[in-house]
C-alpha cells in the first residue's frame, strides 16, 4: 500500500481511513470477481451471484434460478472449484489471482493518482461495488469515478456495473464506459507483447483471444465485437503485423447460444492443420490475469494445441505493472476534467 495513501483497504476489503484524511474524489477500479475460496462452496456462492444476473442469463427467472440451484451449481461447483485450484496464489498476499492483481493494481493506480483515493471492487463476490460506496460516503469522501476494468463495453458486463450504480445512490458517481482505444492502453499492450517476445522468441503467429459473447446480443446492438476487433487491428498495426500473422477469436463460451466465432480452440486447430506450430496468445480483453487466462489459456488450450503438434505460448495479461497503472492514470484524469 503506498504509504501516503489516506483510505486503504485490508485484505477483507474493509476501509481503513485516518481521522480528518478523507480526499473528495475516490477511483473505484471494478473488475467481474471471483470466489473467496477454491472450493465448490466457495464457488457456488460465487456462481450463484454471478449467474443470478439477468445481464448474464436471461433467461426467465421463474425458469433460470430453479435450474441453477437445483442442477447447475450442483453440477459445476466441484468442478470449477478444481480449476481454481490449480490456479490460486498461495504467497503472503495469496488468492484468487484476479482478486490479488486487482488490489495490487489499485494500488499502483494510487501511486500514479495521489490526489484521489483509489481502490478496487468486484461486481460479484466481495468487496462488491455496493458495499465500497457506502463505505466512502462513511469516510466522507464526496463522488466517486467508476472504472469498469473492461476494455471493451458490452451490456452483459460494463452494462451491469451501471444497473449497480444505477440502484445505489450513496455518492454522485461517473463511469467511464470503455477503453478499447485509449492510446496509452494501447501502447501498454504493445510494450508487453514486445517485452515477452523478446524474452521468451516470437511464434509464428500471433492470435487474440476475447472472452466470448452469445451471438444474439451482437445482433441487438451490442459493441462489443466492434470493439474487440477495433483494438486488435490497433495493436497489430503498431506491431507491424501483416493480416497473415495475426488472428482474433473467443473463448470461455458455455450454455447453448450460438457464440461469436471463430472460438479460440477452433481457431488454434485450424492452425495446427495448417502447419504452423508455434503461437502466441495474448488477451486484451482481460486487464489482469484470473481463471479464464491462466487455466484456460496457458493450461488447457496450450496442452490441447501441444497435443495437435504446436507450442502455445502465453503472453500475460498487463495486470499491475507501471504502464497499466499509468495509463489507467491518465484515462480517470481525462474524465474527470470532463466531469469537471
């Protein structure tokens, strides 16, 4: 935590502020969330959260939460709580490694900022955005500017992190509603690619992966496509990347939509089947690493693509180094002179 910092947060995630210390203005960064605990309690508490969100099922509620208490969460809690073991930091300020990497980058976002406050929350599971607010209206702290840690805007998670503000009125807040394009984004995203390149070789090919959408929600007016495809011809651009050495797709899909193709799995076959065997996969969908990019990623899908003949190689995701902090800096500077 920097030291000069006034409000903090304990690993809890309850505020710590000093008598008479409280700024006017806090930075909330929001990331989805995560279970507290790798275990299938722990991830069916989660779940069900995460899963009882209309901007995420939408199906009927009268229909839905049946099914998900009754054979979902049965179902796939052991089972997830599996992945999230293989995956969770067990150091001094272990975790879940989006829970850890948020707080962390929270606190080099302070570094960069240390006129506001800055802390992080999650949409579901804890600390929730909602009890956040209420705790910097407690600490005196007069509006809040809300940082989904989304690059790109879709009404299933940006959206929903507005339903919440939305429905708690504790302090005046803003939203920034997205990021895909941000110069100093982009840059950072950059910069890291060419930092594990170097380090580690460059593949063959280079292929960014997105969390996937049910493909109904693109047909109603949805920008997150757009935006996903946007941003990674922004970065192959400034990567001098021919059409021929990069490719976008998407993963994590579930349930039974048709999702936004081509899938990730799909596409690192079809690559496979042409003969190149040597890839790399970046995410800049994700701000930090967590369970769709580790254990999905540089887990299954590298061992599944080693057993079609190719080497996938990983390129982490910005987390909470100082280019990320720094631009995420900047963006909460420029809205806030525009809510000023």
């Amino acid at each position: 935590m920097p030291a000069h910092a006034s409000i903090g947060a304990d690993h809890d995630g309850a505020l710590t502020v000093p008598p008479g210390q409280a700024p006017e203005t806090a930075l909330i960064l929001v990331n989805l969330g995560t279970p507290d605990a790798p275990t299938p309690q722990g991830v069916r508490r989660y779940l069900a959260e995460f899963l009882s969100d209309r901007r995420v099922v939408a199906l009927p509620r009268w229909l839905w939460l049946p099914l998900l208490h009754l054979a979902v969460l049965p179902l796939r809690a052991k089972v997830v709580a599996k992945k999230y073991a293989s995956i969770w930091m067990r150091d001094e300020d272990g975790g879940s490694p989006l829970a850890v990497y948020t707080r962390r980058l929270a606190w080099a976002v302070q570094n960069e900022l240390p006129q506001l406050r800055v802390i992080d929350a999650m949409r579901y599971g804890s600390p929730s955005l909602a009890a956040r607010l209420a705790q910097l209206r407690e600490a005196g702290v007069r509006r809040a500017l809300v940082l989904p840690l989304y690059p790109q805007y879709s009404t299933s998670t940006t959206a929903s992190v507005g339903d919440v503000l939305a429905r708690e009125k504790a302090l005046p807040t803003r939203m920034v509603e997205d990021y895909h394009l941000d110069e100093g984004w982009l840059d950072a995203v950059v910069d890291s690619i060419r930092a594990h390149r170097r380090e580690q070789g460059a593949g063959e090919h280079l292929l960014f992966s997105f969390h996937g959408l049910p493909q109904r929600l693109v047909d109603a007016g949805d920008p997150y496509a757009r935006h996903c495809e946007a941003g990674a011809r922004a970065i192959a651009l400034r990567l001098h990347l021919s059409a021929e050495e990069w490719t976008l797709s998407y993963q994590s899909r579930f349930g039974r939509d048709k999702w936004l193709e081509p899938s990730t799995q799909g596409t690192l076959h079809a690559l496979a089947a042409r003969g190149v065997r040597d890839v790399d996969v970046v995410a800049p969908g994700f701000a930090v690493d967590c369970i769709e990019t580790l254990e999905e990623v540089a887990m299954m899908l590298a061992e599944d693509f080693a057993a079609h003949g190719g080497t996938l190689r990983y390129i982490p995701c910005l987390n909470d180094t100082r280019p990320h902090a720094r631009a995420l800096a900047d963006i909460a500077r420029h809205e806030l002179d525009r809510w000023t």
